[in-house]
C-alpha cells in the first residue's frame, strides 16, 4: 500500500528536526571543557556586565515604574471599590471585588518590594524609602483583614502607596499612577 507524499514528507521533517536538536544539545565532555577553560580565559580585573554603575544607571526609573503599578492597583481596585462601599457585606459584587482587591493586594506588595529593591540602586532613594520598610511589610496582613469588612485596610494601602509617591517626589521620581493589564497582575 503506498504511502501519500504529504505523510513521508512530514515524517522526514520531524525525523531531521529530532536528529539535529539532539546533536545541539549533546553534553559531551569536550564541550564543557571549552566552555570552562573560555570562562576562565576572562581575566579577574575585567568587569562583569552587571557593575555597580549599570545597576544604578536606571534604579530611579525602575523605581518609578514599580511604584507607579503599584499605585494604579491599589487605587482601581482596592480604594475606588471600598470607597464605593463594595468591600461591606451584603454589598452587590462584594466576593468579585474582594477577589479582584486580594490580587491587586498581592500585585500591589510584589512591585513595592520591586520598587524598595530598586531604590537601593540610588542612594537618594534608598535613604527616602528606609522609613517605609515596615510599611510595606505590613501590608502582608491586610488582605485578610480587607475579607472581614476592616475599612482601614484599603486606607492603610493607600497611605503606603502615597507614601511611597512622597518619598520618590523628595528624590525628583515622580511617580504617576499607572493601571496594571490583567495579564500583569496575573503575572504579579
């Protein structure tokens, strides 16, 4: 029984292709003695491609960035819900916004860590933001304390938050909100 053209041809394109990515990804000794001994060819005195210099170079707009994410959060769907009283019980939308809030809480405590790691690049901020360390360590804790109807959660996050937006203003990093997409806050 003959074989249709179409089915050898693929056959013989998975074939080449199984064949080739197993030859690129050999692990054999020679290889890995060329690519020690080309590591080692690098003398000490050389600098690394990430020098303090190039981790500095761009601190402040990191920071500006994370802050500014985390800001947006916090403020879509953390302070406009409980100012709107979605967050109280019997509330029309409560458990979506309570789900939405956790997300954007989490998102909102991944980027101000972000943020606090890129402020140590720049001394000016790093001094700004030492203050706010705990602040940013409570919001952990609010969450949950968001589930149970508490109102000074979603107050405590925005005073972080335009705490955080003062000590970057101090330092001339303006940190404007900026409203995270779905897929970032998915993301964290």
């Amino acid at each position: 029984m003959p074989v249709p053209m179409r089915r050898l041809f693929v056959a013989l394109t998975l074939c080449c292709a199984l064949a080739a990515g197993a030859t690129a990804c050999g692990n054999d000794e020679k290889s890995r003695a060329r690519d020690t001994a080309s590591a080692s060819a690098v003398p000490a005195g050389t600098p690394s491609p990430t020098t303090s210099a190039e981790r500095q170079k761009f601190a402040k707009a990191r920071f500006v960035a994370n802050a500014g994410l985390a800001a947006g959060a916090t403020y879509q769907w953390i302070v406009k819900p409980w100012k709107a009283g979605k967050f109280k019980k019997g509330a029309k939308g409560r458990r979506t916004a309570l789900v939405k809030a956790a997300l954007a809480g989490a998102f909102t405590y991944n980027r101000l860590k972000a943020a606090k790691k890129n402020a140590q690049g720049d001394p000016a901020l790093s001094k700004a933001l030492a203050p706010l360390a705990a602040g940013i360590e409570s919001l952990k804790s609010l969450p949950s304390k968001l589930r149970n109807g508490d109102g000074n959660a979603a107050d405590a996050f925005d005073d972080v938050i335009n705490k955080v937006k003062e000590a970057g203003a101090s330092t001339g990093a303006r940190v404007d909100d900026k409203v995270p997409s779905a897929a970032q806050l998915r993301a964290g």
